[in-house]
C-alpha cells in the first residue's frame, strides 16, 4: 500500500508547480484512497527522515529529488 500511495502522491505533485512546494494537504490527498490518516502521517515522517522529501516550512514540503518524484508518477499499480 505505501508505493502505491507514493506514487499518487508524486503523480499528484510532479510538474503541478513551476517552482516545487507543496502543501501537507496535497500529500493528505493523494494518498487517501491508499492509507488512513495516522498512516499518511507516518509515510510523509518516514519519507522527511530517509531524505526523500523535505520540509520547506510547517506546511510545505518539495521532493528532494526529483528523478525519484519523476519515477515514482510512472508506476501503476501492480508494476514492479
């Protein structure tokens, strides 16, 4: 269930910005139809821990990377 919500969450972000920031509520969002409240929480911590993303300011965040954000928008579920 995690990759799939990541990849929404990328496919939900990537490119939808001409300078990449988003907010807490994008990640809320994309995510919900694959994880509860307390598990979009607990992604998005583990994500700003591993590097994957990070924190602009108390409400925004960007991918640190964007090739990954890139790869991440083109799986579908199911795709290895």
């Amino acid at each position: 269930m995690l990759l799939p919500a990541l990849s929404a969450i990328s496919r939900a972000t990537v490119g939808a910005a001409s300078v990449p920031s988003y907010t807490i509520n994008d990640w809320d969002t994309a995510s919900d139809e694959w994880l509860d409240k307390t598990e979009v929480k607990a992604l998005y911590n583990e994500c700003l821990s591993y590097g994957m993303v990070e924190r602009n300011d108390r409400s925004t965040w960007r991918w640190s990377h964007q090739i990954v954000a890139r790869y991440l928008a083109t799986r579908t579920e199911g795709s290895e």
